[in-house]
C-alpha cells in the first residue's frame, strides 16, 4: 500500500507542474512583463494546485499531499511564465517543465520530511 502513496503523490504533482505550466504557458507571452508573468502565474499555479490538491487528496490523503502540490504549481507557474515572457514557448515544452519541476518539488518536500522526523523513539515499551 505505501507504494500506492508514493507513486500516486508523483503522479499528482507531475500532474500539477505539467497542467500549471501548460496553463502558463497559454496564458502569458513575450508581451508581457516578466513580474507580472511571474505574478499571474503565482495565482494560477495556486488555483489549478488546490483544485488538483483536492482530487488527488480523496484517493491519498490530503495531509501528505496539499504542500507538495501546492509548492509545485506555485513554482511552476512562476517559472514557465516567466520563460514564456522572455520567449515564445511551446505548451508540450512549458508542460514537460512543468512536470520536472512538479517532481524536483516533491523530492525536495520529501526529503526535508525526512530529516524534520529523525529519529522516532517509542513511547511504550
């Protein structure tokens, strides 16, 4: 069974990284600002995350999975619009570094858990 948790919180935030960023990809251009950008897709990667948070968190618990989530979409977002305000982007290349980030996200979220927990000593003998 803890496979099914880590795969699906893989699954779930390569989602988010790959959906924001195609999200912010469509939405800004080289036109705009890069801070604007960077703010739209903030609220994007936010608002696409919680929704995603939400779905995914039925099936896998949404203690373990909102923070991972949420700082992928955020970054995602924050990223590809970025880059698509510097450049013309293409939606299957903003996805796919979306994706990237949403799995940098999660291993960065894991591996802090793992040493904020150390050692668990038992409290009955």
């Amino acid at each position: 069974m803890r496979a099914f948790f880590f795969f699906g919180d893989l699954a779930a935030n390569a989602a988010a990284g790959a959906l924001v960023g195609a999200f912010a990809a469509a939405t800004c251009s080289p036109a705009w600002p890069m801070v604007l950008a960077m703010l739209v897709g903030m609220i994007l990667g936010m608002a696409v995350s919680f929704s995603l948070s939400t779905v995914f968190g039925i099936a896998l618990g949404a203690f373990e999975l909102t923070i991972p989530v949420m700082l992928s979409g955020m970054l995602s977002g924050m990223v590809v619009s970025m880059q698509a305000a510097a450049g013309p982007l293409e939606i299957a290349a903003a996805s796919q570094m979306g994706a990237l980030i949403g799995l940098g996200c999660y291993a960065y979220t894991a591996i802090v858990n793992i040493f904020m927990r150390g050692e668990v000593k038992r409290w009955t003998s």
